[in-house]
C-alpha cells in the first residue's frame, strides 16, 4: 500500500471495470474517482499548480482564484489546504450545495455568481468576477484551467500511458469532453505513440463544442456552450453526442450492477456502446471479440444523489425516459436537486 503525507499524491491509476458481462462489447472503463478530491480534475490541478510553482507565478502567500462548476474547485481545494495557499472558488447559483460546502469545508472562500452574462452566460460572468479579483490584488493567481497547457498535459503524462500499457491492442478510445483536457491529452498521445488508436470524442446533446447548435443541459462535467480554446479538431474523430435520458439511463444501469458513477461516465459509456452497436453490433465473424475499447469515468457517483439518481429530478429536468422500471430512487431529499449545472470544469 502507498504511503503518502499530502493528500494529492494519492491516485489509482490502474483501475478499469471490464464492461463485456453487461453490454457485449470489449469496453473497459478507466476509474478516476477515487482520489482525495473524488474527480478527475485533481490530475489537471496538479499539474497547473506545479507548473505555475516552478514558473515562479505561485509560491508562499499568493491567493489562488479559478471559475469552476464543481469538480476543479473541489481539486484545487484540496491542493491549497495542502500546499498551504488561500483559494477562492468563482461558481454559479448552478453549483450543487454540497461541492459548495466541500469546497468551504477545506478552506476555500467560494463567490457565488446569480446572474448570468447577458450573451456570455454564467461562464461569461464568473469569468468577469475572476478578471475583478484579480485587478484588486496582485498576490491572487488565475490558472485558468480554459487555457492553461497544465490540463491536457497531465492527462498526455498520466492518463493516456496508463491506458496504453494497461491494453497493447486498444483499438478505440471514447473520451467525453468539458474543457477537452483529458481529450487533448490523450489525442496527442495516441496520436505520437499509437496513431492507429481511434480517438472518438464524447459530448452531450446542446453543447456547442464541437459545433452543434446550444440547449439547455442539466449533467455538469461535459459539455460547453463556449467553444473549448483548449480544442484542436484535427486530432480528433467526429464526436459522439448523447442525449442526457440516455446518460440517466445508463448510469442506473451501472448501478444495478454495483458501480455508482457520476453523470459524465453514463453519457461516456452511452456514446461508446452506440457506436459500437453501429459499428459492430452484430458481432459478425467474432469481431466483438477482436475490438478491444476503453472510456474513462471522471468520478463517482454520491454527489449525484439528489440529481442523476433521483427520480423526481430526472422526471422534471431530463424526461421520465431517463427511469429505468424497478427501483425507485429518491435522493436526498435535501433540496440540492434544484442547484443544475450546465457548464463544464
Ligand atoms: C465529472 C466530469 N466529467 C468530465 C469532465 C471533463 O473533463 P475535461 O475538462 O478534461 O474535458 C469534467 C471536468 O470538468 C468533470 O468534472
């Protein structure tokens, strides 16, 4: 067992559930939940704080400031209480109570924005809040995980290496994409190292990312409705978008077999078994057999219990279609189930 004395060294890097005994398919998912921030985001985290520590940008008294829905607040969170810098969170009314309160509870000052930017949104406005921040105190850094080369870095040094040793004979690699950090990192290198991987991004019906037309989404994690500047297309295959019903369902899926995932795993799992279906659904001549496919699951699945797994929530925000017939789920019942998330990171 490793033995660690700050909390980000920690990471399980080698886990993978083998998804053939409940979909057919030779789909395996890389597991990146269970760390001390319980998201994928940590990796990206750390590797901007490193980079800006040895850049000189960040060192003893400066204030980190970063615009977050979630899942990197929570990781830099945990990266400011253990590198002992002040931290202040920008997120929006959308931001569930208890990422809000997880992010408090390390430390972290959290400024929540109400209203959205007349045409630039919620991020248009947290992002004017950081610009603020900053103007008024020097000490205060913005990583900003939107641009900075540390997101996808992290994910081309750790992630994709861990896939590729893990699978000599992947032939396909459905990632999802929020800021497109894991995708970016992966792509590039397949791209170097295997350029026969077939890199198939994953995204959710109403983000503009790869450039379909804006709608209303529910399931933080994946997903923009501004166009990731971390985005180079030419690395990529066409992306998959996945209805959010079709995320519900197949997160609840998951979940009668005993993994509690996160939203952002459903739709990645989602889109990689319709393409699969349409590319070799009929497994014909053992090609199922042959096909080997890996997808990553960016967390776990306990911060989504008044939303994802909560039937009265899926009803009114993402359609009955989302049920499954069976097992009812009824959240928390606490209220959180009102607090939506539509943007990314
Ligand atoms: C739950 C979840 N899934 C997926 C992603 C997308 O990862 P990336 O920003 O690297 O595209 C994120 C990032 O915010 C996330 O929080």
């Amino acid at each position: 067992m490793p033995v660690i004395s700050a909390s980000h060294e920690f990471e399980v890097s080698d886990l993978f559930v083998n998804l053939q005994p409940f979909f057919g398919h030779r789909l395996f998912l890389k597991v990146e939940g269970f760390n001390f921030a319980g998201s994928i985001k940590l990796k990206a985290a750390r590797e901007m704080v490193a980079q800006a520590e040895a850049a000189g940008v960040l060192g003893p008294g400066s204030t980190l400031v970063e615009s977050s829905s979630g899942n990197m607040g929570v990781a830099l969170s945990v990266l400011a209480a253990s590198r002992g810098y002040k931290f202040i969170c920008v997120t929006d009314s959308r931001c569930n109570e208890v990422t809000r309160r997880t992010m408090e509870s390390y430390g972290a000052e959290v400024h929540l924005i109400t209203e959205p930017h007349e045409t630039e949104g919620f991020l248009g406005a947290r992002i004017r809040h950081v610009k603020a921040l900053l103007a008024a105190d020097a000490k205060r850094v913005w990583l900003n995980q939107y641009l900075s080369p540390g997101n996808w870095m992290s994910h081309y040094r750790t992630t994709a290496p861990a896939i590729a040793r893990q699978f000599p004979d992947l032939n396909v690699l459905f990632i999802g994409a929020g800021t497109t950090g894991t995708l970016m990192g992966c792509a590039r290198y397949f791209r170097e190292r295997r350029p026969s991987v077939r890199v198939i991004p994953v995204d959710s019906v109403g983000s503009v990312t790869f450039g379909a037309p804006p709608a209303t989404r529910h399931i933080p994690g994946l997903g923009t409705s501004v166009r990731p500047a971390l985005l180079d297309e030419s690395l990529v295959e066409s992306a998959i978008h996945v209805e959010e019903t079709d995320t519900v369902r197949t997160c609840r899926e998951l979940m009668r077999s005993g993994f509690l995932f996160g939203g952002s795993t459903g739709t990645a799992v989602s889109g990689a078994l319709r393409w699969l279906n349409e590319h070799y659904g009929d497994g014909a001549g053992g090609v199922r057999e042959r096909v080997t496919a890996v997808t990553i699951s960016p967390d776990l699945g306990e911060r989504y219990m008044d939303t994802v797994y909560h039937d009265e929530w899926v009803r009114g925000s993402v359609g009955p279609e989302g049920l499954l017939p069976g097992v009812e789920h009824r959240g928390l019942g606490t209220g959180v189930a009102a607090g939506l998330q539509t943007v990314s990171g």
